[in-house]
C-alpha cells in the first residue's frame, strides 16, 4: 500500500513538472511573440519613409532566386545537345547555349548589383 502511494505521488509529481515546463514554454512563445511585434513595428517605422527601395530590393531578390533555377535548365539543354551525333546541330545549338549563359551571367551580374 505504501509502495503504491509513493508511485502515485512521484507519478503525480511528474505530471505536475510537465505542467508546469508547458506554461513556462507558453509564457516564454507568448513572450517571444510580443517582443517580436514590437521589433516589427520599429522597423515599420524605420523603413516606411523607403518604400520604393524595399520594393526593389523585393524584386531583385525574387530574380536572384530564380538564377540558379534557370542555370540548371540551360545546363540541362547544354548537355542535350552536345549529346547529339549531328555537328552541325551541336555547333548551332551549342552557340544558342553560350549565348543564353552569357545572357544569365550578365542579369545575375545586376541583379547582384541591384541588391546592394
């Protein structure tokens, strides 16, 4: 019978310490989330006299994620066709290739710029 108490209590005991460890966690989110609020509506403040270069920082960013995206397609077409057994369709497709990477090259070179 005492045995049976003393694992009740120690039982109880845990499930108090997890109750307890969830609303510090609660207390810590709930904090956390208006610190965070409040960090935001200062940089609203600081940034809403520089809509346009935000914008323009938003545009740019979505350029520069799209690149690599863009890379992998032309290094896929580039490989087809120097794959292929026709010289003539490889000379014309490989200059095509070259062409569209010089292409991305430059635009990731001013988007980069456009960033900073």
């Amino acid at each position: 019978m005492q045995g049976l108490k003393n694992k009740k209590i120690s039982s109880n005991k845990s499930l108090l310490k997890d109750k307890i460890r969830q609303i510090k966690d609660i207390e810590e989110v709930y904090y956390t989330h208006e610190k965070f609020k409040v960090s935001r509506k200062k940089l609203f403040e600081i940034l809403k006299d520089h809509k346009k270069y935000i914008f323009g920082a938003a545009i740019a960013a979505a350029f520069n994620g799209a690149v690599w995206p863009i890379y992998g397609i032309l290094l896929a077409d580039a490989i087809g066709t120097l794959s292929e057994n026709d010289k003539d369709l490889v000379r014309k497709g490989g200059t095509m290739v070259s062409i569209y990477f010089v292409c991305l090259a430059l635009a990731a070179a001013m988007i980069l710029w456009m960033q900073k």
